[in-house]
C-alpha cells in the first residue's frame, strides 16, 4: 500500500497495515468512507518496510491498527504510542467518527 495523506484537520489518523492483509482493505475501506464525510489527516504506514520496523515490532501480528490522535499547532507530527487512541483488527464507521470527535475535543 502506498502511504496517503489527506486534508489536514484537527485529528490525525495512520492506519497501520500490510500488503496482502484483507482485514487491513476493510479497515481502510471504512476509514475513507468516513473522511468523505468529515476532515482529518489520513496516514498508511506497512510496517513490513524496513524503515517502519519500530512499528512491526509492536504491531506485527495486530494489523490492522489505527491511531487516532488530537492535533494542535500541527502537533504531534507522527504516530506515537501514548497519546494515540487505538482501535484493533475490525471497526465500524460510527467507532472511528467517535475517536475523531474524542481527538478534536481533547485540550491541547
């Protein structure tokens, strides 16, 4: 999968993924039904390129993962683990549009 960004917001949300992993399309999927709807940055990471090694060694036999995450000033720059909302293998539409209203709603 190629990495994706989109129209910048006040949330940000990486999806954690791997080429071959159908589990990982249907999150997708839902994830991009919901921005439709509303505004938020949008990130892939495959974390079985080298570069994202750091990301496989925590998330390896989890994908798909999504971090949803508050951001102020452009702050935080990347993923990290402990700021990050985290939603785990499969999710509805209505699950992600609540941590993007958590995330939006948290206080700088």
């Amino acid at each position: 999968m190629f990495p994706t960004r989109a129209l910048l917001g006040s949330a940000r949300l990486t999806l954690f993924t791997r080429a071959g992993c159908g589990l990982c399309d249907t999150a997708k999927n839902t994830v991009l039904k919901l921005q439709k709807r509303r505004s938020f940055e949008y990130v892939e990471t495959d974390i079985m390129k080298p570069e994202n090694k750091s990301w496989k060694d925590v998330y390896e036999f989890d994908v798909p993962v999504l971090h949803v995450q508050s951001v102020h000033n452009g702050l935080p720059k990347e993923a990290n683990l402990s700021d990050a909302r985290k939603l785990f293998h499969r999710w509805t539409e209505q699950e992600v549009e609540r941590s993007v209203d958590e995330a939006e709603n948290a206080q700088p």
